[in-house]
C-alpha cells in the first residue's frame, strides 16, 4: 500500500499547549482511497475521522484543504 502522512505539531509551554494533528492517504483494500485525520494532545492516542474519495486526486485535494485550515 502508498502512504502520504503529514504530521503537524503546535507546542506552547506558557499555554501548556502540545498537540498533533496528522493526515495520511492510503489506499484501501476496496479500490478507494482513505483520508485519515487524527488529531490530539501529544502523547495520547487522540480522535480519527477516515474519509473515503474515489480517486487520490480527491484525496489530495481535500487534503490540502485541511492543511490549509489548519496552517
């Protein structure tokens, strides 16, 4: 299987902030394409949403949507 995994981190020790945020493309065993987000405080195992696209073109396109928000 191919893999695209972005891994952003925001720290902030004054704010006591230290969170992840990760996406990842993969293809699925069902001829698809599956967008993982994850996401959480660093350290713990967080919250994951997996969207399935038809293509890897909108895979990608939705994940640099996200990437976008986030940055």
């Amino acid at each position: 299987m191919d893999s695209d995994t972005i891994l952003l981190r925001r720290i902030d020790p004054a704010r006591n902030m230290v969170r992840f945020y990760a996406l990842a493309i993969e293809d699925s065993l069902f001829g698809d394409v599956a967008l993982t987000r994850r996401w959480g405080r660093i350290g713990t195992r967080g919250a994951q949403i997996i969207e399935l696209h038809p293509d890897r073109a909108s895979a990608l396109c939705a994940l640099q949507r996200h990437l976008r928000a986030k940055r």
